[in-house]
C-alpha cells in the first residue's frame, strides 16, 4: 500500500478512544487541503479511513441507504475502524416517537449491514424538538439492543436546554443510551457519563487556525478522552448531576463537526497525533 494510504496512527495506551469527521463527501477537503489533489472521488472514503478512525454518517440524517451501500462502504474500510450513523429525521420530527418502530427498525436493519464497522448510531433531537421525559422514554424502548448477531449501542444529543435534567441521566443510564457532549458555541452541552461509552461531537473549529483549534485546545480534548476511554469524568466539563466515581474502561467516540468544517480533518489527525504521543 502506498503512503497516500497509510493508516492513521494508533493511540497506545487508548485503543477505545475512535477519532473522525462528519462524513466525507466535501468539496473544500480536495486539492490538497485534506484529499491529495489527483485523488479520485471514489476514493475518498478509502483515503478518509486511512487517516481518521471514525466517521459520523450524516447523509442518513436526511435518507437511508441500500444496504448494498453499506457493504460497499464496509469493504473500502480498514479493520479496526468504525462508522458512527446519524438516524433519519423523518423519524426524529415525528409527533408520536411511539409509534416509529417500524421506521427504526427498518433504519437499524439497513445500517446493521455495516457489521464490525458500526459503532454506534446517533439519535438528534434538533433545535426545537423538545419531547416530554414519558415520550422520550417510550421512543428509546423502541431502540435495539441487537441486530442479528451484532450489539448496538445508541447515542442520543439534545438541543432543548430545559431537557437537560436529572431525570433525564436517570432514564438514559436505565437505557444504557449515552449523551451527547456537543462541544457548541449555539447549543446545550453537558459531559455526563450515561453508557458504557462516551460521544462527543466538537464544533468550535475556526477558519482562522491550521488545524481549527489552538494547541491548548486540542490539548484538552486530548486530555478528556483519555479520561473517558480510561473510566473517568472529566471534571473540567459542565455536568448536569454529579461526577461519577472512577469506574471501567469505556470506548470514546470524539467527532469534529460542522463550524469551520473544512479545518475538522486537520483537528482530528492533531488529536490522533497526540493521543499517539501519550
């Protein structure tokens, strides 16, 4: 295999942490700004997962797949790295969340074909989308545990401030469902620990910085997910209740998105940089 395609580095002394972008299909990444400039545009989820470890799937946000699709994207992937899947929102604005099961089921089966490259799959509730605590307890009861032989694990991230409660970690923790530490100048976030793994979504990045993000920065991003994949709360986020004691290792999925998104490529291989280094 030649340089253009050599992986991204390992983290020692971290393996669970995953580190990526929001997707991969993105114009001002060509010519040599992420994507060498010859490359083809049919390679560059073979480049991209090369040199990240992860990639949140937007484009299932606004319609799924075939799951010939899927296997495809499976198979142009190295072994060890994962997609993570943003749900469909045609489920996530429905009035009555109970009544989706068939659409989540039929999202979950398609995205399954992805197999070990799965990481998790993201549920968004966006800005104005503010379910009652019952109505977003009958819809995470509709979320699988398994497709066939394979586990599953769910993300959730809301963007409704009042949402951001006790009885929300409560609920969540019961589902084994993790929250989302969406990293935002625009929305609520909070780093409580609600699963057996974390997921952060960063989106400060800014135009004006080479890799989107000052060292200090990438730093303490650094720094967090180590705590995560390591078992520990990070104290130096905003919490809704307490932080939690010292517990088991956890897988620790950290994306950058969105903000100055063509910098998000050039933060996440800082960050992989230096969780390499530890």
């Amino acid at each position: 295999m030649s340089d253009l395609f050599d992986p991204a580095p390992a983290t020692p002394g971290a393996p669970r942490i995953h580190v990526g972008i929001g997707g991969w299909t993105y114009a001002p990444w060509r010519g040599g700004v992420f994507y060498p400039e010859k490359l083809v545009q049919r390679r560059e989820l073979e480049y991209a997962s090369r040199h990240v470890t992860a990639i949140e799937i937007n484009g299932t946000y606004y319609g799924a797949q075939k799951p010939d699709t899927y296997a495809r994207w499976r198979d142009e992937t190295p072994p060890g790295f994962v997609f993570t899947a943003k749900a469909p929102k045609r489920i996530m604005a429905s009035r009555r969340l109970a009544g989706t099961g068939a659409q989540v089921e039929d999202f979950v089966g398609g995205i399954a074909t992805l197999g070990d490259r799965l990481g998790a799959i993201l549920w968004q509730f966006d800005r104005g989308q503010s379910p009652s605590l019952d109505a977003l307890g009958d819809f995470l009861a509709l979320l699988p545990r398994q497709a066939g032989d394979l586990p599953l694990r769910h993300a959730l991230e809301l963007r409704h401030a009042a949402l951001f409660t006790p009885q929300l970690l409560d609920l969540l923790r019961g589902h084994g469902i993790a929250l989302v530490s969406a990293a935002s100048d625009e929305h609520p976030s909070f780093g409580d620990i609600t699963a057996d793994f974390t997921y952060a979504r960063i989106m400060q990045a800014r135009a004006g910085l080479p890799q989107g993000y000052t060292g200090a920065e990438l730093d303490a991003w650094a720094a967090r997910a180590r705590d995560w994949s390591e078992g520990r709360d990070p104290d130096d986020l905003p919490h809704v209740g307490p932080l939690l004691p010292p517990g088991q290792p956890r897988e620790a999925f950290v994306f950058f998105i969105a903000a100055a998104k063509e910098r998000n490529p050039a933060a996440a291989q800082a960050l992989l940089q230096r969780l390499s280094a530890a």
